[in-house]
C-alpha cells in the first residue's frame, strides 16, 4: 500500500514543525525553558543543586560547583555579618547633632568597599563556574544570569543595610 500524497505533505508538514525551535539561541531556549520568570532565574541562582539540575551538570561539574559554592559562601558570609555594624555605624553618625562629613564619608566608603568585596567573591565564582561548563550549559548559565538581573534593576552603590536591630 502506499502512502497518499496528502500523508506524505502533511508528514513533512509536522515534521518541518520544530525546526523553528531548532534555530533559536541557546540562551533564548533557556529563557524559554525558565518560563522568562526573574524569580525562577533567581531561586536556581541560588541553589546549586537545583542550577545543576536545571544546567544538566554531570557529577563531576556538580562537585566542582559545590566546591566553588562553599568557597563563595565562606568568602560571602563574614562579609555579611560585617554589613549590620558598619550600617549601624553609618546611622549613628547620621543622626549625630551635627554630622561629620568626613566621619559619614569614612562609613559609606566602608560599606562600599564590602559591597565590592562580595562583588568580587561572586565574580571569582562566576568566572570558576563557568570555566567548567559546555557551550550549552554556558548559554542558559548566562541567560539565566540575564532573567535574574531583570528582578534587580536599581543599583545601589553601597548596597542594602539591613534594618536597625529594636
């Protein structure tokens, strides 16, 4: 028996489909995969084993991402706890009588040069991270990136302060 014509043209037809998706980028197709939700981007972000998941990371890139994890955290953490003096610092000089211009520029140079630190501690992270990744990998580790950063538009110079402790 053979097949009619109309069975052939629709076979090719449905066959032809996916060919759009194919020519896609790859980090179009992540974003796609994410659903292009900044939050989602932002929670795999922050979670190394469900980025690996996400990214498809063999065992021994998933180890090598927790390595780099642990470091970036142990880098990051002190750094953090540092942020609380140094911001109540700056609020108390703030709301000195008549506050020090030179005292006020001291604290905010100091929580700016902590901000750069994490900085730098995310971007020796990134850079190591991405070292180990395939073309494809890289491509939705970068689009994820990208959605992520849409959830943080402002850039604060000196970052967030926690709130005062009551």
């Amino acid at each position: 028996m053979r097949p009619s014509v109309k069975a052939c043209l629709l076979a090719a037809l449905v066959s032809a489909l996916p060919l759009p998706l194919l020519a896609q980028s790859d980090a179009t197709a992540a974003a796609t995969t994410v659903g292009a939700d900044s939050s989602t981007a932002y929670y795999l972000l922050h979670h190394p084993r469900a980025l690996a998941r996400f990214l498809g990371l063999s065992a021994s890139q998933t180890t090598s991402l927790l390595g780099f994890w642990k470091t970036l955290e142990q880098t990051v953490e002190p750094l953090r706890q540092a942020r609380e003096p140094l911001c109540a610092q700056l609020r108390t000089d703030l709301n000195a009588g008549t506050p020090d211009p030179g005292t006020v520029g001291s604290d905010t140079i100091n929580l700016f040069d902590n901000k750069q630190q994490i900085i730098a501690a995310r971007q020796a992270f990134d850079t190591s991270f991405s070292a180990i990744l395939n073309p494809a990998q890289l491509a939705q580790y970068d689009a994820l990136k990208q959605l992520a950063r849409l959830s943080d538009p402002e850039f604060n110079v000196i970052g967030e302060c926690p709130p005062p402790s009551s």
